[in-house]
C-alpha cells in the first residue's frame, strides 16, 4: 500500500469571502465548528493519509495552532503572493516527508469524501504509467488532485505554475475520474457559495 500524504493550500486571504478561508467556521463530527483548513485535515486524516500539510500565513498560525494535532502540520508560507496556490505549493513541496502519493487540495472547497479520494487512488495504483488523477462529475472537473510525489518536481524550481497548467503539461499521464460526488465541483469563494452549503452566512474563528 503506497502512503498518502495531503496538502492543503489555505494561504489566501479571502477578500470575496469576507475573511481568510483557514479560519472559515466549518462543521466538525465533534458537533464544534473547526476552522475548514482543520476540516481537510481531519477528514483525509481519519479516512486516508498518514499526514496533513497546511500551507497558511504567518498571521493564521496562532488561530490554528490548538486544533493541532498528530499527523497535522502547520506550515508558514513565504512565498510571494503574486504566486497565488502554485507558491504555497512549491513551500510545501519542499518539506514533504516520506510518502509516494500526494493529495493537493485548496482549502475553499468542501473535505474530499473519502470514496473520492479512493476512486483517484484506485487508478494511479492500476496504472503505474499515470502521474496523476482528477475527479470530474458529469464531465466537470474539480479537487482534489491525487499526484505522484515525481509529478511535482516542477514545483521545486522558483517558477512554479499554476497545478491546472502543470496538470495540462502532463497530458495524457492524468487521468480524469469520473466519481458521484457532486462536491468536488463546488468553490467556497463567496459569502453565497457558503450560504449553499451551509444555509449560514460565512463565519470565522478567532483569528480570522
């Protein structure tokens, strides 16, 4: 069995939203509300991977630091933010420890369902030629995207592009995953976004 690891992006500062997408008040299986970058986190930590990387700001890490946990880690990131996603994915590209595959998902979207990221893993492990799979939902695509840890080496040169531009690149070696979730098509970017999902206003932790 090939050992996962996730990335979470939770660097941005959530202008359209009202505030930055780590701190988004999400709800927990607790029945507290955790910050939604913790959510990832828990979610592929009770269904998938062995460790959590969140990329975030120097400013979320107090907010975020007691929701840490084993298999948490809390990265600052220092990359530009003219960047945008594909810095902080370079930051994290750069400590990831041991692990063959890699799940990249930016943190505006909901937690991937566990048979989502199965579906994605079931066919890197069936083709060994693939460097990558995306899910896709009545042919649109969306996130998580499930990489072989060399399909990021381009992320540890100091250009590093966009993942939809990477993605495009490698052509015919990632494959799109047809999967029942209609989820991973849903982008928590506006104060409405969120109202769908949650028929609540966007609300943020302490911190945020």
């Amino acid at each position: 069995m090939m050992r996962l690891l996730a990335i979470v992006l939770a660097a941005g500062d959530g202008k359209r939203l009202g505030g930055p997408k780590a701190l988004l008040a999400w709800p927990s299986p607790s029945g507290k509300d955790h910050p939604l970058s913790i959510a990832h986190a828990e979610a592929r930590l009770a269904a998938d991977c062995s460790e959590v990387l969140i990329v975030t700001r120097k400013t979320m890490i107090p907010a975020l630091l007691g929701y840490v946990r084993p298999g948490i880690h809390l990265f600052s990131s220092d990359a530009s933010a003219d960047l945008g996603p594909a810095g902080s994915l370079a930051f994290a590209v750069s400590r990831l420890p041991p692990g063959e595959l890699i799940l990249v998902t930016p943190v505006d979207t909901q937690p991937a369902r566990a048979e989502t990221v199965r579906a994605l893993m079931d066919r890197l492990t069936a083709e060994p030629r693939l460097l990558g799979a995306k899910p896709s939902y009545h042919g649109r695509g969306g996130h998580p995207v499930l990489l072989r840890r060399e399909a990021l080496e381009a992320y540890k040169s100091g250009s590093p592009p966009p993942l939809r531009d990477h993605l495009h690149t490698l052509g015919d070696r990632v494959a799109s995953v047809e999967v029942s979730d209609p989820t991973i098509v849903l982008d928590l970017n506006t104060p409405a976004d969120v109202m769908g999902v949650l028929r609540a206003l966007p609300r943020f932790l302490p911190g945020g």
